[in-house]
C-alpha cells in the first residue's frame, strides 16, 4: 500500500507564522508561499519591514504542539 507523506512538521513543538498578501485586481488574496526554515517570527516581522509581500493583510501564528 502507497502512503503519502506527512505534511505535519516534524518537530512536534514548533511555532509557525504565515502571511496573507493582497496582491489586487484579479490575482487578490493569497496566502505566501514560504520555506519552511523561514516561518519562525523574527523572519516573518524582518520580511515584513523589508517591504518582501505586496500587500499583507493577516499574519497567522500557532504553535504545532499546542494545535492553535
């Protein structure tokens, strides 16, 4: 039987931030596609200042051990 990998991260205990952007018109909101090794907050907050998404309307944050 086929299994399909885990898109759960490994490190059970890991905090995790994405951004949605604007981009406008037609192309709209999207969530941005981001490395994973770059997901933690100080990454996300200098991404933000340096001016790296559109538009960003929503950052998101949770924690995979604590499922929130």
């Amino acid at each position: 039987m086929r299994t399909s990998p885990s898109i759960v991260p490994g490190d059970d205990d890991q905090d995790i931030y994405l951004v949605m952007d604007d981009f406008g018109g037609r192309l709209g909101l999207a969530w941005r596609e981001t490395d994973p090794d770059s997901t933690d907050f100080e990454i996300v907050i200098r991404d933000l200042l340096d001016g790296q998404y559109s538009d960003p309307v929503r950052v998101v944050g949770f924690n995979t051990a604590e499922g929130r």
